[in-house]
C-alpha cells in the first residue's frame, strides 16, 4: 500500500461483516508500536521491534458507501468469485483488480 493508493475501509468488527466505504493511504506502512505494549488490546509478545511482526498504515475517509456491501455478499458475487479476498480469505490487505473495485463500489451505492 502506497500513499495515495486507495482502499476499501472493510468493517470487520460488525455483524455482519462488509465494506463501508473508500479511504486514501495518507502514510505508507511502518511498524504497529501497539504489539509492543503490554497493556493494550493488541500486544504481541512474539513481535520485536527490531523485526516488527506487525505494520500499519494511516488512513483518511474518501468516500462512505450508501449501502454496507456485507462478506456474505462478496462471497455469493458471481462477478468476485475470482477475488483475492475470497480465494485466500485474507481480511487485511488483498489486491483489488479494477473490474472488482468499480463492481464493489457500484454494488454500494457509489459508482
């Protein structure tokens, strides 16, 4: 992910799961200080910081979606069956082809 490349903003926290909408990388990955601290949520007593396990990148909202476009949604798409998202299940990071981006962002409301 580079700055400036856009993504989707995927909810994977809800109920259920889905993307909500279109954000821009606004600075490029760098490591998740958070792995480090004992006393947060998402502490990692495997990750280092001189060979992070884990990164993250900053983002900034584009564009929402007028319709949550839902994972079980994705799944059932004939036109996504080929998605890197539903071929690996990865939830993080996967490429988007264009073709599935503009039928996403058509399937939310925002094409």
């Amino acid at each position: 992910m580079k700055k400036g490349d856009l993504a989707f903003y995927y909810h994977s926290n809800a109920e259920p799961s889905g993307i909500v909408g279109i954000c821009e990388i606004v600075r490029e990955g760098y490591p998740d200080h958070t792995a480090w601290d004992p006393q947060h949520d998402y502490f990692d007593a495997k990750s280092d910081p001189d060979t992070p396990t884990w990164y993250m990148v900053d983002v900034k909202a584009v564009k929402p979606f007028r319709t949550m476009v839902t994972l079980p949604q994705l799944k059932a798409d004939p036109a996504l069956a080929e998605m890197a998202l539903i071929k690996v299940g990865r939830l993080s990071v996967v490429p988007v082809a264009a073709a599935e981006w503009a039928h996403i962002c058509q399937l939310g409301g925002v094409a």
